[in-house]
C-alpha cells in the first residue's frame, strides 16, 4: 500500500492563493501561490525557471505585515503549469521561520489534496 504524497511530507501544505515575487539572477517575476508549507511553496507560472536555480521568494501573508524573504531553490517544475520552491532552512532566518511557522499553525484554510 503506497502513501499519498501529503503523508510524505514533513511539513504539511495549504491551499493558498496569494500574490508572490520570485527573483532568481536574471529574473523578478510577480506570480500567484498554489499552495505553502513552511518548507516550501509552489507557485503557478507557465514558463517555470529549471530544477536547481537557486531563487527567492517575497510573500506577505495575511495578518503579518512583514514581508517575508524566503531563499530557496526550484525544486521540480512542470512546463505550462507551475513550480515548487524548497525553501532553505538555514538561509531563511529565524525571524521569517517563526513568522511562517505561526502563519502555519493558525492557518484556517484546508490541507492540500
């Protein structure tokens, strides 16, 4: 009996619908959130950057004025539809860490499928 992939993670995601910068080396982009984790995050875009790009992500979560800076790196991609980021544990800071992961916590919303 195999797992679904939700069960699989560590840290469970969120359908979330926000607007988001993604900047990589060559490239600032403005594009809308799938779905967040406090490892990670997908964004929707039809030309998605390629695996292993190292990039950061700006996000203002609702309720926290702050705006988040989260390293990473693109994690998978799928042409046409989005990306996944996983965020850098280490390089994200304790203060956007804490911020997400009370964000998390007290979210309403429903688990991703």
């Amino acid at each position: 009996m195999s797992r679904s992939p939700e069960s699989r993670r560590a840290c469970p995601r969120v359908l979330l619908r926000l607007e988001a910068a993604y900047e990589d080396p060559a490239n600032q982009v403005f594009l809308t959130t799938r779905d967040l984790s406090e490892s990670g995050i997908y964004l929707w875009a039809s030309e998605p950057p390629r695996e292993g790009v190292a990039v950061r992500v700006l996000l203002e979560l609702p309720g926290h004025p702050a705006i988040l800076r989260l390293p990473g790196v693109v994690a998978r991609r799928e042409p046409g539809v989005g990306f996944a980021v996983a965020f850098d544990r280490e390089d994200v800071g304790d203060q956007a860490s804490s911020t997400l992961r009370e964000f998390m916590r007290g979210s309403q919303l429903s688990p991703s499928q």
